[in-house]
C-alpha cells in the first residue's frame, strides 16, 4: 500500500491499516481482520455490516478525519432507511467507500463474533459463532458453450463469494435447488453447517433470494427430574423462549439408580423410559417454537446435556451397565447425528450434539457446568456443586480438576417431603423463624410479600398455600436450628423443650407447623423428623462427595463456592452452610450460578469453538468414584450432623449462632440437654 492511501482505523478492535481510496468499508474490515458482519455479502441487502464513522480530531490517533473521508449516502442506504430504517449517524459498510483517513466504530450487534450478554458479571461472555450460518450468494448461469450443473456452479460461487470449501449437499436440498435458483432469478441463500475451520461445509437448507431467518437452535438440559430449554436465534444469539417441564421418567423411579433398576426387572423398560424423555422433549420444543413465535422447521440445531443415565436413555442406549462396577459409558466423547434419529420433529436436517460425558456417573451436564464456568481459567480454588438428584460435584483451578456425583436423591427438590411440592405458584419457598418466639414467617411463589404483611392472605387467595418446595425446606431447617427448635443430630424437640406450641406430636417424634390451612379448607404445612432425615441424608451425601474431593487434592478449605443448577439458584448460601450442604466458607464467597448446564449447553449451541475446548478440557478432569471410595461413608456419618459432626465451620459461626442443645429422643417433657464439648 502507498503511504498516499487513506489510513483506516477501527473501534472497539483498533486494528488499522491502508487500503486504496474507494475499497469499501465492509472490503477494508475483511482485509484487515475486522469482525465485521454480513449476509449477503456487500450487496445492501441484509444491513448486518452497519458502521458509525467518526469525525473530527482524533489526537491518540494522530489524524483528523474530514466529513467527506466517507462516500456519500447512496440510494441503497435510502431505500433501506426507507423500508426498514437506520440509526441516525449509521451507515451500511458495503456501501460507505473510504475516500480519506477515517475512524470506523463497529457497534457490538454489528460484529460478527458478537459476545451474548450474560446477566451473571462474573460469567465469561458468550461469543457468537454457531455451526450454521447464512450465506447469500449469486450463481451463474447455466452456458451452453460451458455445460456445468447448477450445483457445481453454486459450490464455485460459495467459494469466489465466501471462501466456501465445497459443500455436502443432501439430496433433499438438491432435488429443490434447480426451482429454487430459478425462482429466485439466481440468487440464493444457503443455510451452511461448519463445525470448526478444518472441516468442511454441508448446506443444510437454501432458500430462494434472500433470506434472514428465523434460524434457530434449541439447547436442553435433561435433567433427571426437570429438562429445561431454551430456543435461540442462532444469528443475534438471543434466547427467544425459555421453559421446562418435569422429566415424565418419574413415574419410572425418583432417582437414577431405581430407574436403572427398573430397566434391569422390566423388559423394554429402558425402550418405556426412552420414549417417555423423547416426547417430553418433543413437546418441550414444541412450547418453546410456539412461545417464540417460529415453525419447528426453522429449527436447525439441538444442544443436549445430562447426566450418563439420562443421556443414555435419551440416546435409545440402555443403561444397565451404569448400574454395577465399573459403571461403563456405551459412549463418553461428543456426539453428533440427525435430530430425527432420535425421534423430534424439527427441520429434517436438524442435527443434535452432545457434550462428552466425564465418567460413568459424572455426565455431560457436569461438563456444560465446566464449559460454563470454566474453573480451569480459574487462580483460586473454585468448589462447583451442582445441586440436584445426583449432583455434580466439581473442584478444581488452571492446575488441576476433579470431579464426582454424589446420590442426593430428590429430598432437595421437595420429593420424599412430607408437604413438599414441586417449585409451582402457591408453594413456600422462603421461611424465616424469629429465634424468640420461635413464630415463623414465610414466603409463596407467586406472592412478592411475607406471610405477616398486611393484604398477604387476599394476595394469595388465587393460588393457596398449596406446600413446601425445595429451597422451602432448606431454609425452614436451617431456621429451626438458629432458632433451637432442632439439634445437631436432627432431632425437632417438643413444645416444652423448644417452648412454641407449633411443636406437636407425630408419632414417636415431633413436628413443626409452619401453616395450618385446615381452618378454610388447605393443607397443614409442617416439617417432620422424617422431613429432616430425610434433608440430613441428602446434604449428607453432597459434603461428602466434595469432601473426598478435597482430600484428593490436599486441601482443608476452598477459596469460593459457586451453587448451580436450576434449584441451586435458589439456595441461600446462608441456610446451605447452616445445614451443613457445603464445606466452610465465608458466606460472601458462596454464589449462584444458576442453571450452569443449561448455559453450558447454550454456549456450545451459540459457539462452535466451544464444543472443541470441552472436549479438551474433559480429557484432563480427574473422575473420583464415590461408591468405592473407603472414606466416603467415614464423611457421610460425619456430616449427618447440622453444620458438622467435627468440623467447627469457623467461617458460619461468624454469621449464625447455633444454640448448643440436644433433645432427649424419650418423653416429650424431657429437657433439652446441652451437649458436651469434644
């Protein structure tokens, strides 16, 4: 380049260079590695590359850009502003040539690798570059001095326009590409797969002209009692439409292993569960296209994560060797194949991708959790517990990770609960306990105010006080035993022993009420010493599994905490660290990720990259087996205890204070006695 040729400058990037004086905005960004966007490929059509030119002086910079170092506006810029409109001070990099110096600002929806804002300010952005992309492009003509099939043609200008390697193309897009070009006066747009740079190119779907969508893809975490989705645009990365639905294998068994089982007793009991999670999956899609407004057929790619046993059922695979030792994977690496394999009524050339799972019971939503929160670009200490029916339990920093399942079981989730419920309007999900008077006070989805705030009982007159779901729980223990109305071992004390009324008789131990609805016709909500065993033995099996996998580390303490999961997000990191759910930690550093396989899922959904990193990542993740590690049931007896049977919690007892008691399990008139210190 001449050193007479205008010097171009682009923001946020600040890649810079010269290009000859006419070169298209859209041109000079390709030439200089600027990720500028396009459809159709500088024809003015799609509006993907607009630009904001800058102009004045420009000190850091060292030049002064004039008003006319841009082209000026032409009439394709005013046909689109006419029909579809233009910011003020935007122009469409196609049409915008350099004339002189200039300053060229890319706005974020601009960019072809555009990062998706995520709501969590500790979370990596998502950067945008999915599998499947538009490509808008102009064929020739057929020539009868130069005889060539459309095809051929068509491949020779994917490459000229967009440096296509030659693409697969299925036969049911070729028996429509004559009509279609034809249709379309020769223009064309292609829907085209690629899943990295070195691979090649398959054209999923073409349409006459141009095309912008919708194109969409869905990415589903299949969890063992929920499977939650959520559709998104697989061109701006917006998610479109979110939802989840109970998992209907329930029915089969509550956990993974009795759903195991249940395909061991019963012949084609696995084909049974199969079918159930593929219908649900099904239907789920179809909520989802509807709630977004689009046709299922635009719906061209499917991310799917879950733990080994779902993933296997999900897959037609049975499960029976994850039962018994050394719980084998039919399959551990990613996987790719066509939706309709698998039975979902989507575009027929949809195509579905798994994440590889870890080990035989640590799965692919353990590695969207990894994928999502990525510990191994983490300095400090990072424990990630993922908080479900089997939860996934993940330690680990750049040096080194590990990883385990844990059998929790669905107490947590408000199964095996004597009121529990599913998290659905009308069921307590927040309880506070004054440590005084020992009353309580509670919240209900669907019902911003407390229990004891003026016009609560008019606002929940719709839904009722229906139960208690499984952050409910959590807190309602937890607060009992601030407030003395349990001990240490879990026992809930009488009336006289705790001196609230609300502790009555249930059988041969007591139970606590937190609502009595009888009066006008609902339920009486109490929590019982079943209700507590039952949370004991559920927290009991998450800190072991991460305590075993700080022993294998070397450690005592972690630095930070993150909870995820859909019911995780929901977890007070107060109330987990009062039960004793996780290791001591400042509670400060104990935070919610939310539903990190889901998110997991959706970067590998929205990022192609992302799929090829995992699978690296996964490959050095050290798996430890719980169920044949000796000293796991020597962490499990010990934390049966509310925090810890050993551990002092030094960091919880400078939030909360737990009375020092212990109820005699006799007579209901026995005092409490206070318990001996080791």
């Amino acid at each position: 380049m001449s050193e007479r040729d205008p010097l171009v400058i682009f923001t946020p990037s600040g890649r810079r260079g010269r290009v000859p004086a006419g070169t298209s905005v859209l041109e000079a960004a390709r030439r200089l590695g600027v990720d500028l966007d396009s459809v159709c490929g500088g024809r003015g059509i799609c509006s993907r590359c607009q630009i904001t030119p800058a102009f004045g002086s420009f000190p850091k910079h060292g030049l002064t850009v004039a008003p006319d170092a841009l082209s000026p506006w032409n009439e394709v810029e005013e046909r689109y502003r006419a029909r579809r409109g233009l910011p003020q001070g935007r122009r469409l990099g196609c049409q915008a040539r350099i004339l002189a110096d200039a300053v060229i600002d890319v706005p974020p929806e601009s960019q072809l690798h555009r990062q998706v804002v995520r709501k969590r300010a500790e979370a990596r952005e998502i950067v945008l570059d999915p599998v499947i992309r538009l490509h808008f492009v102009e064929v020739a003509e057929p020539d009868l001095h130069h005889p060539s099939g459309d095809m051929e043609r068509l491949a020779e200008a994917l490459a000229a326009q967009w440096g296509l390697p030659r693409p697969r193309v299925p036969l049911r897009v070729l028996q429509r590409l004559q009509a279609a070009l034809r249709r379309g006066e020769w223009k064309l747009t292609c829907a085209v797969r690629r899943t990295g740079p070195g691979d090649g190119a398959e054209i999923v779907e073409i349409w006459p002209g141009f095309h912008e969508g919708p194109l969409c893809g869905v990415a589903v975490d299949v969890g063992s009692t929920t499977i939650a989705g959520h559709l998104c645009d697989l061109v701006t990365g917006e998610v479109r439409a979110s939802s989840g639905m109970m998992n209907p294998q329930i029915r089969f068994g509550e956990d993974l292993m009795s759903r195991v089982s249940y395909a061991m007793q019963n012949p084609g009991g696995a084909a049974e569960m199969t079918a159930a999670v593929r219908g649900a999956l099904d239907g789920l899609i179809g909520a989802l296209a509807a709630e977004a407004g689009v046709d299922r057929s635009a719906i061209l790619e499917l991310v799917a994560v879950g733990n080994p046993v779902m993933h296997h059922l999900l897959l037609g695979i049975d499960p029976v060797e994850l039962g018994w030792a050394p719980f084998a994977l039919a399959t551990a690496g990613p996987l790719d194949l066509p939706a309709v394999e698998i039975g979902l009524d989507l575009h027929p050339g949809a195509r579905l991708h798994m994440l590889p799972c870890i080990a035989g019971h640590v799965g692919a939503d353990a590695a969207a959790v990894v994928l999502s929160e990525a510990p191994d670009r983490s300095e400090d200490l990072v424990l990630i517990v993922d908080v479900g029916t089997n939860a996934e339990i993940i330690l680990g920093n750049r040096q080194r990770i590990l990883a385990c399942s844990s059998p929790t079981g669905p107490a947590f989730e408000g199964a095996q609960i004597s009121a529990g419920q599913r998290a659905a309007p009308g069921a307590i999900e927040r309880v506070e306990i004054d440590p005084q008077t020992r009353e309580p006070r509670f919240r209900v989805i669907g019902c911003d105010l407390w229990s004891d705030a003026p016009g609560f009982a008019e606002a929940t007159a719709r839904t009722g006080i229906t139960g208690i779901c499984g952050s409910g729980i959590i807190e309602a223990i937890a607060e009992m035993r601030m407030a003395g109305i349990v001990d240490a071992s879990g026992l809930i004390g009488s009336a006289e022993q705790t001196g609230t009324a609300r502790c009555i008789p249930d059988g041969r131990t007591h139970a606590y009420v937190l609502h009595d609805g009888r009066p006008a016709g609902g339920p009486l909500i109490a929590i019982t010493n079943a209700d507590v065993r039952a949370i004991q033995m559920a927290k009991a099996a998450l800190y072991a599994g991460a305590r075993l996998l700080m022993d294998r580390m070397g450690v005592d303490r972690v630095d930070r905490i993150v909870l995820a999961g859909a019911f995780g997000a929901h977890i007070s990191p107060r109330h987990a660290l009062v039960l004793g759910m996780i290791p001591d930690c400042p509670v400060e550093k104990v935070t919610s990720a939310g539903n990190a396989a889901g998110t997991g899922a959706r970067i590998a959904l929205l990022n192609a990259a992302a799929r090829a990193e995992i699978a690296r990542v996964v490959r050095r993740i050290e798996k430890v087996e719980t169920a044949v590690e000796p000293r796991f049931q020597e962490h499990f007896v010990a934390a049966t205890a509310l925090p810890h049977a050993s551990d002092p919690f030094p960091s919880l007892a400078a939030i909360a204070r737990l009375p020092d008691i212990a109820f005699n399990a006799g007579e209901g008139g026995d005092r409490p006695r206070r318990r001996r210190r080791a």
